[in-house]
C-alpha cells in the first residue's frame, strides 16, 4: 500500500478497541432486573430466535442466584455470553421490551445476560448440566463457529460422542475471527470455546475437511455429520484495477484486526469500504479506530435500503465514516498501488422481484476519490468447492437446504445450519440452529425426539 496510516502507541489502540457497552457493577444489575415487569406474555422471550426464558433469568438476578440464571441462559444458547455482547438487542429482545410502548428505556436484557454469565465463567464453569450417558454413536462436526459449537454442546450433553473439525489455528469461527473487538474479544469466543470442551467434545484445529480429510472419509468415520462451515470469501467487484495492491477483503481485514496485533495490520491513510451491510461498517469503523484519516462508505443504492443496523450506523458515523450513498464504483485506479477509485453516481428505479429498487447509472455523473485501500464488503460467497463434494444435498441460491425442524440434508446421514443454510443472519440463529440439529440428529439415529 502506498500511504499508511500512521502506527498509534498501544495505549490508543486499546481505547480506541475497548468495550463499547461496560458491564453491570453487582448492584447495577439488580436494580436493573428490578426493572422488569415479568410480562405474561414475555414478548422479549419470543423475539429471541433461541427463546432464552428471559424474564426467569432476570428474575433469578434479581434474588441473587447468578448460577441458576447462567443455568436458565446457557440451557437455551450455548454461546450466550457472544450473543450478550454482540446480538443486535435493538432489533431482538430489547426491541420488543414493553417498556418501548411507554416511551421508556427498555431493560438491558444483553448487560444483564452478560453479567450472569460473567459470574459463571468466572466461577470456573461450576456443573450444572446433566449428561447422559455415552449411547454409542459419533457425530462429527464440520467448523466451530457458534453452529457448530451449538451442535456439539447440545449433542454431547445427549450422550453422543462429538469431534469438531476446524480448519482454522482457533476455534470458535466468527465469534473468534470476526466480530468487532469493541464488541468482545477473541478471550470470550475462547471461554464458550472451553465449555464446549468440557462435556468431553474433541476439537481439531487445523483440520480442513475437503482438504486435510476428504468429507467421504468423515461421512465413514462417523454416524451423523453436521455442517456449520459459514460462508466464504467477500465476493468480488468485477471492476478494473481489483488486482491492485491495497485492495482488500473485508473479512480477511477483519480477521487480521481480531488478532490484537493492531501495530502490525496494514490500513491506508484514506479508506474507501464497497458495501452497506454490518460487515463493510464494521470494516470501515474498525479501520478508522486504526488510525485512517479518512474512511468512505460507497453503497450502490440510498441509506434506505442500506442493509447496515441503524445503531451500526450511527456508529460508523460518530467515528466519523463518510457515506457515499446512491454511489457505485467503476474503477479502481493506480500503478500497481491504489490512488484513486471512480465512481458514478446512481438513481433508484422500479422494483425487482424482492421489491428493491434497482439501481441505475447516471450518465455524465461520474468523479474520482483519492485513497490508498479499498475493502470490498458486498456480501460473502457460499464455500461452492467443499458444497459440490457433499454427496445426496441439495442447494437453494449456493445455500444448503435442509428440513427446518429437524435440520437434516438431502443426505439423510448429512446435518447443517448457521450461515450456510441462511446465507448470512445473526451468532443467535447458528446458535439455534445447532441446537435443533443435534435434536434432528437424536431422532435419526436414536429414533428419539
Ligand atoms: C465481520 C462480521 C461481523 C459480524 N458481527 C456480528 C455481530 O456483531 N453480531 C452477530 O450476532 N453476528 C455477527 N456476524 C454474523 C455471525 O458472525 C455469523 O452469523 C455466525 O458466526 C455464523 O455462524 P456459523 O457457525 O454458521 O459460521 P462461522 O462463524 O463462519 O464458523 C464457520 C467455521 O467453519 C470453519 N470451516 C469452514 N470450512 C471448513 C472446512 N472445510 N473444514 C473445517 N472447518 C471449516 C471456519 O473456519 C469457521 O471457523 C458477523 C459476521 C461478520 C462476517
């Protein structure tokens, strides 16, 4: 890259990094879970896609039984204290509060989550799960993201034996790897990484399935199979100059910046991020907490239908992120490094067949923005090359399809969820999905619900 921004000292970076949202002091907390109004009907309950019973968690804060709180939260989601940090609760759980009926501030249902489960990881993960006993039967799991955690965790407890392959050096998939560090840190991932851990699953790093060991080898070696592989790589600009050198992937960016290793990750002075949804905001805020001077956002359609969070939003901005809407670049310009990217301006016409406006160029309209980096976030690619090696599944739009109960595939033998069944959502629908697939599995092999 031709401009660098300049390195911080340490100290900036880790301001710059530190949490967003603080933790609940012990009396904080409880004021707090007095708050809450034990609805009948919890519609906080029913707007979190893994249906934690909210309200009884609460409670239990609330009388000081932090261990049958954390009990209540981890019965449902494996990988609470990710979902504490990182679910977007504005549009889930805090979203449906009642409180926001009455013009008043819903309860902190994340921090209080959070603060229960602070107290069991720091209370050295005491025993409060039963297990059964061992039934006999292998699963092998595919990818340790929070799918595949899920999975084992769920089908461990089941009595089953689990082994987890994970291509990466760590496990935990994005929770490890992607997820904001002003969000949690890669230490979190890890805690939830060693509960897993402790109902006896078995996880290979290092391991790509497809590559270090071919998928029929596992389908053998095991009696069900679940995949919870994620999805790929950013999906490419298909404009001239893509090759130049500053020209990056956002989650191959994103990854570098979960490593803590701030001094040593390359960011341009001026940043040009391509796409709207949380990936390219996380991209764009994580850069400028890097120390660029000057970040833009370039999205093809208007703030509308930016596909971003609001609060993500608001957040890049109070960075300081500049938005280009109704702007789409056609060049990358530079000689070898990046300079210059062009873009044109666009205008929205009818809608496609989901209802969204299609974008359109207008003539005449087009400028040039000097930079030094472009990071490419228009949405990830499904992993079609280990997919296309999957015997008897079938794909919808590059996605698996699978049962939507019991979660099995084409390949009665095969499982999956997480982003590559939904092409992208949220920790807390892997989360989900990992659970009920290893119930799916249960009925298949064990003919038990
Ligand atoms: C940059 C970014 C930020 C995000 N931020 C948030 C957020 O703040 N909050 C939120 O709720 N969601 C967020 N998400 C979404 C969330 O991270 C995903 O929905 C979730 O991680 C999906 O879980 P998964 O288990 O399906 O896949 P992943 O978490 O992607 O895990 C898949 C795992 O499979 C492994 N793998 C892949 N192929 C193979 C193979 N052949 N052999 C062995 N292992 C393999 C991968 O290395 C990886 O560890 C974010 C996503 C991105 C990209």
């Amino acid at each position: 890259m031709k401009n660098l921004a300049p390195k911080l000292n340490h100290e900036q970076y880790e301001q710059n990094f530190s949490e967003l949202t603080p933790p609940f002091s012990p009396n904080s907390a409880v004021a707090e879970a007095n708050r809450c109004l034990y609805c009948y009907d919890s519609p906080c309950t029913k707007a979190c896609p893994t249906h934690i019973d909210i309200p009884a968690f609460i409670k239990k804060i609330s009388t000081g039984n932090l261990k049958g709180s954390a009990k209540t939260i981890l019965e449902s989601n494996w990988v609470a204290l990710t979902c504490a940090k990182a679910c977007p609760v504005e549009v889930l759980c805090e979203g449906a509060c009642v409180y926001n009926d009455k013009g008043e501030k819903p309860i902190e249902i994340g921090r209080l989550q959070r603060y229960a489960i602070d107290y069991f990881f720091s209370e050295g993960m005491p025993k409060i799960f039963n297990q059964a006993p061992s039934n006999g039967k292998s699963i092998g799991v595919i990818g340790s993201g929070p799918a595949g955690l899920a999975c084992a965790a769920e089908a461990a407890l089941l009595g089953f034996d689990v082994t987890i392959y994970e291509a990466k050096k760590a496990p935990g998939g994005l929770n490890t790897w992607g997820i904001a560090p002003y969000k949690m840190r890669q230490a979190d991932s890890l805690l939830e990484v060693e509960l897993v851990k402790s109902f006896g699953v078995i996880i290979k790093t290092g391991t790509t399935i497809g590559t270090d060991i071919s998928f029929d080898d596992i389908l053998k070696k095991h009696d069900a199979v679940f995949i919870g592989i994620g999805l790929g790589k950013s999906t490419k600009l298909n404009i001239p100059g893509e090759n130049l050198d500053g020209v990056c992937d956002a989650i191959e960016f994103i990854e570098e910046v979960k490593t803590e290793r701030w001094q040593s990750v390359k960011v341009g002075r001026k940043v040009a991020v391509i796409g709207a949804g949380n990936t390219a905001i996380d991209a764009a805020t994580e850069a400028k907490r890097l120390g660029a001077d000057f970040v833009t956002i370039i999205y093809r359609r208007s703030k509308a239908e930016m596909p971003a969070y609001e609060f993500e939003y608001l957040l890049a901005k109070k960075d300081g992120v500049i938005f280009n809407f109704l702007t789409n670049p056609v060049k990358i310009i530079g000689n070898n490094h990046v300079e210059a990217i062009e873009c044109v301006k666009m205008e929205l016409k009818e809608a496609d067949s989901r209802g969204k406006r299609k974008p359109y160029s207008i003539e005449g309209t087009e400028f040039v923005i000097s930079i030094d980096m472009v990071i490419k976030a228009v949405g990830q690619n499904s992993k079609a090359d280990f997919l296309s090696s999957v015997p008897g599944i079938r794909l919808n739009n590059g996605i698996i399809a699978v049962d939507t109960i019991t979660y099995q595939t084409g390949n009665p033998k095969v499982f999956a969820g997480g982003d590559c069944i939904n092409g992208g959502k949220e920790v807390v629908n892997a989360a989900y999905d990992g659970k009920r697939a290893a119930h799916g599995i249960k009925k298949f092999l064990l003919g038990e619900e």
